[in-house]
C-alpha cells in the first residue's frame, strides 16, 4: 500500500468515509492530539482520524486518571487541535460526569462540543447501558463513538485498568454492548483492553468500524495516544504501545544544549542578533565616543 506524501492533497475523511474503508479492508488509522502543533503535524502525515482524549488530564495536565478533566478543559484543547486539523475526522471524549448524570445535559454537552469546538464525533465509554443515550444523541444530528472494553472512566469500579473479557460470561456481555452501539447507530466502535479473538468476533458482527486499542490486530482500525508513540509519558508503557520515536531524549538533549551555550556565552552568536543600518550604527557610534569622553574628563577631574 502507497503513502500519501506529507502535504500532498488529500480527501476530507467523513463518517461515511469510516464505512467505505470497513467495507473495502482498508485499515483505518488514529491518533490522540490536545494541542495546535501535534494536531497538524497528525493531520498533515495522513492520519485518518484524530482524537481529542480525556486522557490529556494526564499527558497535558498530570493527572493520575481521567476522571478529574473537565468540559471546559476538554474544550480548551479541542478548539486547539480543531484549528490544526484540516482533513482528519475530529473526534472527542465527552468526559466522565458529562453524560452520567441526565440525557438532556449529556446532549447539551455534545452540542457544547460541536458548537464549540468543531467536533465531528462525540465519544461516550459504555455499551448496552448507553444505548438510549446514544440514540437521543443521535437524534441531537451528532455522529457518536462507542467504547467499550477497559473503559477508563470506570477505573474506579474496576479496580484498576485491567483487561476485560476474560470470561466466556464477560466476552458475552461485550458482544451484547458492541451489538446493541450497532444498532444504536453509532460511527465507530472502539475497543480497548480485550483479547484480540474477541475483538475479532465483535468486527465481523457489527456493521461499524471497531478502532483498537490492545485490541490486536484484526480490528478495522487502530489507534494510540500521541505521546505514547513518543516515549513522552513518564512511566512505563503498556503491552500494547509500540514506540516509533523519542521525543523525551530529543527534548532533553536540546534544552541541555541550549543551557550549555548560555551558560558559555556561545548563544546568541553575532549572526544571532540584529543590529542597527550602516547610517544608525554610525550616529551610535558617534554617540558612544562622546560618553567615552564625558566619563574620561569626569575621572581626570576626580584625581586633581
């Protein structure tokens, strides 16, 4: 399979454009992004879809979970990374209390969203039981996202992040919520922390496209989180995230360098800075020597 050239024109991905790539077997790609810079720098390689995380409470605001960001932090950076995508399809989570408590202001956030912050996909964790839900969504003319699986909104009621569908029971209970988002309507699926024999199954049997995430491979699509890939968490990764570079080292060699040459007094170089025309250098100049000379006759006047 070619590549597109980075900056070469490209089609605007769409939710339909999501269907046809399920229908064709052509693997759909996504990354997170929450500020201006990573968002066009994802865009602008060809990622398919870019996703506005809740998971920025810890890469952007060091938070231990997701559970403490807010609608209007969500939105902050979604309008950032909403003026760095051009082509991708912009997703969001709406984060956790934002749709838990009524339907009415689950939809009166995702309006904030796409009002707000140009969003194309809301994002909602839950299966069966967010199934209404979704539907008035919906309803609202708001494209949703599932999630299903480890659901990180959830952490607390389950102990943890730990694989899910361990058991024939539990992989039941997933079958049951990816159908049921099918049938709600929903635009893509994602899957996170499940074996990938049951993601596998949940592909072929639902209509929508499913993205993984420690999904294995024969989801639809796939998707990590950008500082992830980057090595710019601090902490291990899970078994899932592959690294494709090291930004953490780059970032570290270049400030250390950058604190060298000042403390050395190499930066800024004479080509480093700016200096004044040939005509106002030597009006300075001029200026400059009759300082020199002032100073000179104010010193010979203090040793007499």
């Amino acid at each position: 399979m070619s590549l597109t050239p980075i900056g070469a024109p490209r089609q605007k991905i769409t939710v339909a454009s999501l269907r046809e790539k399920k229908l064709h077997h052509e693997p759909i790609t996504c990354l997170t992004a929450y500020d201006y810079s990573a968002a066009r720098l994802v865009d602008e390689a060809g990622i398919d879809m870019v996703l506005v995380g809740d998971s920025l409470a810890m890469t952007m605001l060091g938070h231990e979970n997701t559970l403490s960001v807010t609608v209007d932090e969500m939105l902050h950076h979604v309008r950032a990374v909403r003026r760095g995508v051009k082509n991708a399809l912009l997703l969001a989570d709406l984060p956790y209390g934002s749709y838990h408590v009524s339907a009415n202001e689950a939809v009166r956030n995702a309006t904030r969203f796409v009002k707000e912050g140009g969003v194309e996909v809301a994002k909602i964790e839950g299966g069966e039981k967010r199934a209404d839900l979704i539907r008035q969504i919906i309803d609202a003319e708001i494209p949703v996202a599932g999630h299903i699986g480890l659901t990180p909104q959830s952490v607390n009621r389950m102990g943890g992040y730990k694989v899910q569908g361990k058991s024939l029971s539990d992989i039941e209970q997933l079958m049951r919520d990816a159908t049921a988002l099918d049938r709600a309507g929903v635009a893509c699926i994602f899957l996170e922390g499940i074996p990938r024999e049951v993601a596998d199954l949940i592909t072929g049997e639902v209509s929508a496209p499913t993205i993984g995430i420690g999904a294995g491979p024969g989801c639809d699509g796939q998707v990590l989180v950008f500082h992830d890939i980057l090595n710019l968490t601090f902490g291990p990764p899970a078994k899932f995230v592959r690294r494709y570079g090291d930004a953490a080292a780059e970032i570290t060699h270049a400030v250390q360098a950058y604190r060298a040459d000042v403390l050395s007094r190499q930066y800024p170089a004479d080509n480093e800075s700016y200096h004044p025309s040939p005509e106002t250098r030597q009006a300075l100049e001029a200026v400059l020597e009759r300082k020199r000379a002032m100073r000179g006759r104010r010193q010979i006047t203090a040793v007499e």
